[in-house]
C-alpha cells in the first residue's frame, strides 16, 4: 500500500529545485536544445503551471509514502480538469532506493482510483522517448499512445 501525502512549501520548494533542472536536462536531451535555453523552458513551464504555488487550482503535488517502512519513497504530480473530465499525469518519481520494487505502479493505482473518486475518466500522459521504463510501467498498466511525437537530428 502506498499513501499520498500532501506537500508543504518548503517540500515544494525542495522539488522544484529537483525538478526544474530534472527537466531541463530531460528537455536537451531529447530536443537538441543548449542546456541553458531549456532551464528557462522549464523555468517557465512551472511558473505557468503553478502561478499560485501550491494552492493552484487543479494541481496535485504528493510525496509518496509507504506506511510500512515509514519511509517517503518518491513524488506525483498530476492535474484534473473537471470540463474535459481528465487527469494529467506530469511527473512521477521513485527514490533511488525504492525503484524496481513495486512503488510506481501502486501510485498510479492510487492515482487512478483518486481520480475515479472524482468522477474523473481518463488519464492522460507524456513520455520522453528516451524514457524505456516509464513506457514500459505505462503500457504494462493499460496506457495507450493517442500521439506520437518525432524528430531527426541533422
């Protein structure tokens, strides 16, 4: 079992320190984009998503904890929007230690079920295509792709 427990400032603070530059990299990688050009891409994208902090509307930031270990054991974020009756994931995140153990896909289980409790039908997603585990977790739990996204270095 896995429990979702929300964040405080200073964990959001702490994640968007982790995450920003998480991204970036995620960004240049996949996109050919200079490093510095895809910090202010991310920079940017989580100022967008979240102008008011953690009381922005429609997003959900939880660390993910494990009651048997009393241990955090990674994060999810996801959003919901009520007029197209759809969850966003955005990021989903293991510790280190905790990975190939079962903890992701017991916090999308969870995930879906949040969502299902709201009346919420459908999840959607993006995976960098360099990203084989997370592709895998997400076909293995019934995600199809809806759109595929390509490109060629030259």
């Amino acid at each position: 079992m896995i429990k979702l427990k929300e964040m405080n400032d200073h964990e959001f603070n702490t994640y968007l320190d982790f995450m920003i530059p998480d991204y970036a990299k995620d960004i240049s990688d996949n996109y050919n984009l200079p490093i510095d050009k895809a910090m202010e891409e991310s920079e940017m994208m989580m100022k967008d998503l979240f102008p008011d902090g953690l009381s922005t509307d429609g997003q959900f930031l939880y660390n993910l904890y494990d009651p048997v270990i009393a241990k955090e054991v990674g994060i999810i974020w996801f959003s919901v929007n009520l007029e197209i009756n759809r969850a966003y994931l955005y990021h989903i995140y293991i510790k280190e230690t905790y990975r190939q153990k079962g903890y992701a896909t017991k916090a999308l289980e969870e995930l879906q079920d949040r969502v299902r409790g709201r009346g919420i039908d459908s999840i959607s997603l993006s995976v960098f295509g360099n990203n084989e585990h997370a592709y895998r977790l997400y076909t293995k739990l019934g995600f199809t792709s809806s759109a595929i996204s390509m490109h060629k270095l030259l």
